[in-house]
C-alpha cells in the first residue's frame, strides 16, 4: 500500500479498496519502522491522523469525493498547525504550540487530507543540506551518507521513502526543487502570491512560498489544487482563478518552445548531469517540442542578490523571536539586554545568527545603499532577464543542481559553498517566477532533477509537461533499496 500515488490512493479509496483508516494504520506503522534511520520526522500526530481518517472515511461514506479526501500527507515544521508544535527546527520555537492553523493546513483539512505529522527541516529554512535542525540531520533514503537537500529535506526523505505519498514543503531559494532533485521526487515552487504565506512562518517573506513535493506531476497537480487560492489574510496572496490542474496535464508538447539557457551549461556543472539534462531535452523533442538557446545574462549575480536580500528579510522577521512576545527563554536573565541576549543566543543556531548578522549589516544606515539596494537592483535585472526571455519561449529548462547530493558534513564548515549550490534555483525566487523540478536520471546512484521554469501562474503548464515527460520516461518510479 505504501507504493501507491495519490492519484492511485484516490482510485483506490473511490472503489473500497482500503479505507482512509487502514492506509493510515499502515503508514504510521511504516514510519515507525523506519523513519529511525531518517529522522525525516519531528512530531508524528497519531491520534490528530486517525481522526481525520475515519471522518475521511465516513465523508465518503456519505457520498463525499475528492482527490484529497482521506489521502495521508505530512506538513513541513514552519506551517502552524493548532494545538502541535511547530518549531520550525529550532530550538526558539521547541516548545510553540500554533494557535491557529496555517491556510494551507486549514484548506488541505478540509479538503480531507490526513496529517501524519510535521516533517524535519533547516533552522528556520535556511540551508541546503538539512543539517541546521536543532532535531539532528535527515538522512537521504538513497544513500544514507548523503544529505537529503534542504531546507525541506524531511518532507524529500519521507516521501522518497515511501514513509507517505506526499507532503507539503516551502521553497525561498529552492528548498522544494533541490531537495526534490536530491531524493528523485517532482516538487513545484508556484508563483509567488499563488499560495497562501498566511500561518507560514516566515524566513524571508518576498522570497517564501510554499508548494508540493510528491513523486510525480500527477499528485503535485492534486497537492496544488488543494493549497492554491486567494486569501485575504496574506497582504501578498493574489486573486487569480486557479485552473483545474488535473485536467490540464494531457496538454500536447506539439509545438512548445522550450529555451535553454546557455549560462546553465557553465564550468560548475558536473558534466555527467549536463548529460541527463540533454538527454531529457531529447526526451521532449520526441514529444513535439521545439529547442531553443537563450540568454540569461544577470544570472552570475543572483547568487549574491539573494544572499543579501533573504538574511536581509530574515534579521528583520526573526526579530520578534526575543523570548518575550516568541520562543525560548533563558534562564535567570539579568536584565531585560541579557534576556534578549542570551535567548537569541541560545535558541537560535549558527547559520541562523549567522544570516541574521548578515542582514542586520546590510539593512544599517550606512551600508543599505551599497548592499540591499543594490541587491533589490539586480533582482529587477533577474527578473527583466526572464521576461526577456519568456517573450521567446513558452518554458525555460535546466538543471536544477551543480552537483548532485553531497556526503553529511561535507560542506558544513564552509557556509559559501552550500550557497553556491542554490545557483540554478534561486531565479526564480527572486523574479517570482514558477518551477518544478522532476527526476531525469542518477549519477553514483544518486538521482538528479531538471529543472523547468515557466511565466507567472503558469503553474498548470510546468505540470503538464512534467507529466508527459514522466508517460515517457521510469526515472520518477525508480525506489530507494531498503526502502
Ligand atoms: N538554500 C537556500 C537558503 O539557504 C534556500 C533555502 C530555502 O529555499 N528555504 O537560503
């Protein structure tokens, strides 16, 4: 059972197979057995997902239908989620208990979906690697010496290791398609605005948006369909009509202009993904599409805008984590300076006090003008580059890694280095673009995504291509041993 898609769990509820409760039964067995060698995991909600599954059950026992209804998904830690702790993997917040929960979780709710627990991540989603949790590294199911990707890495590994079949996650660099990469999942970042940031906590909030991970364009359809939509409570949220994305993914590829960026195919790249990468380009030819060299030409300065612009936006959200109005509080402060002081000191972990320096400096009086305005500069440049380009194409594809998974520990004594790996993912934060990365092959064994990027709320076109690519090729079905 713990094979099955969504897309089979929902045929599978819809004829009586099994019910919601069995599946339910059946998985949180699963993750008890072998989340240990994960640690995808930080709260399991035994007793929340068998409520939801037998009211699951009986609301389709009265007739009730729908993709979601019944089907078990995970919540990465930064969605608030009433009455359980979202910590957003820290210590700061190891003792929160949302009040409320967060859009996405309320909508996916009700649209049915049973919530097995709250995944593992990077302190307050900054990293690539997932080994900033203040709840320990995960593990990658494909080789448990790798890091998994990050920041959403616990949502990755559980859903690569078939512990689920699917999770929601956030991505503000690229921690939906990176992680997707390094583990052989499909995960889409939408259109900034598509989905609701309301009750997400926040890391950089011009940056942030939250979005499926799932093995296949098929179920990241069903998981967006469920989290997409207007919301008055986020300043940010766009009304736009959200498509029947389902319906939309037998599109023909007759005819569609896919632009390849030549910068992509720079020295930084491993060669032997370059070759995966033009080996999906032919793959989507076969299918009808039309190949086209394009020019992204601000890109080599992204990765510096970005890592002014997010620690910029996260020095000032993390703020309220004084150990007053949120999160951990010291012992015995002398005063209220040391109370701040040493609560931030000590909730807070490295990368995080690390990034929140970062940007305190570059948002100070004397130096905004030659950092973050600058930073905001190249960013419009980023941006102007894509609508350039999508003046060309209708979708632009790449890698969505340098590299694939790196060893636990490699890069974490060398924080640059992990930066330098966000360099084909974080465009599209910047320019607020969307993106979906797919499995396209392995390298050592270790899985390796495409990338591809389309215009704004063009979410319904990436899935489309995704899931024709995925009728035409088995990389997404491939399994983790072990697992
Ligand atoms: N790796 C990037 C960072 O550390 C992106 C993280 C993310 O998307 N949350 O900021």
């Amino acid at each position: 059972m713990h094979q099955l898609t969504l897309a089979e769990i929902a045929r599978g509820l819809a004829d009586k197979k099994f019910s919601s409760e069995e599946l339910t039964k059946t998985l949180l067995a699963r993750i008890a057995q072998l989340d240990p060698q994960l640690n995808s995991f930080i709260s399991l909600t035994e007793d929340l997902a068998l409520a939801q599954a037998k009211d699951a059950d009986a609301r389709r026992a009265n007739g009730e239908s729908g993709a979601l209804l019944g089907a078990p998904i995970a919540h990465k830690d930064l969605f608030c989620t009433q009455g359980i702790r979202t910590s957003c993997g820290s210590k700061m917040l190891d003792n929160f208990k949302a009040p409320y929960d967060a859009t996405v979780v309320a909508k996916l709710a009700a649209a049915g979906a049973v919530t097995l627990g709250k995944t593992n991540m990077d302190e307050f989603a900054m990293g690539s690697a997932n080994e900033s949790s203040y709840y320990g590294a995960v593990k990658n199911p494909w080789n448990l010496e790798h890091v998994p990707g990050g920041s959403s890495g616990g949502s990755a590994a559980a859903v690569a290791a078939r512990l689920l079949p699917a999770a929601t996650a956030t991505d503000t660099g690229g921690s939906i398609r990176q992680p997707a990469a390094f583990t052989n999942l499909t995960g889409l970042k939408p259109t900034y605005g598509r989905v609701s940031r309301w009750g997400m906590i926040a890391y950089a909030s011009s940056l942030d948006q939250g979005g499926p991970l799932a093995r296949t364009a098929e179920d990241c359809a069903i998981l967006l369909q469920g989290m997409a939509g207007f919301d008055p409570q986020d300043s940010t949220s766009i009304d736009e009509p959200v498509p029947d994305y389902s319906a939309g993914l037998n599109g023909s590829l007759q005819g569609l202009r896919i632009g390849v960026p030549k910068e992509y195919f720079s020295a930084g790249l491993d060669p032997r993904i370059a070759e995966l990468i033009h080996n999906s380009i032919k793959e989507l030819e076969k299918l009808g599409a039309v190949i086209k060299e394009i020019s992204l030409p601000n890109m080599q300065h992204a990765i510096p805008a970005y890592y002014v612009i997010a620690p910029a936006e996260a020095s000032s959200n993390l703020s309220r984590f004084d150990g007053v109005r949120f999160g951990y509080r010291c012992e015995d402060p002398k005063n209220l300076i040391d109370l701040y002081k040493r609560s931030r000191g000590e909730g807070f972990g490295p990368e995080v006090q690390r990034r929140i320096m970062v940007g305190a400096y570059a948002l100070s009086a004397g130096y905004y003008d030659a950092y973050y305005l600058k930073a905001q500069k190249i960013r419009r440049l980023v941006k102007n580059d894509f609508m350039a380009a999508f003046n060309e194409v209708d979708i632009i594809l790449g890698p969505t890694t340098p590299n694939p998974a790196w060893k636990l520990g490699a890069k974490s004594s060398d924080p640059v280095a992990a930066y330098l790996e966000d360099v084909y993912t974080i465009t599209a934060n910047l320019a607020g673009l969307p993106g979906l990365s797919m499995p396209a092959g392995f390298v050592d064994g270790l899985p390796v995504g495409v990338q591809l990027l389309a215009p704004y709320f063009q979410e319904g076109r990436l899935l489309n291509v995704a899931h024709q690519y995925q009728l035409n090729t088995d990389w997404h079905t491939r399994t983790p041993t072990g697992f």
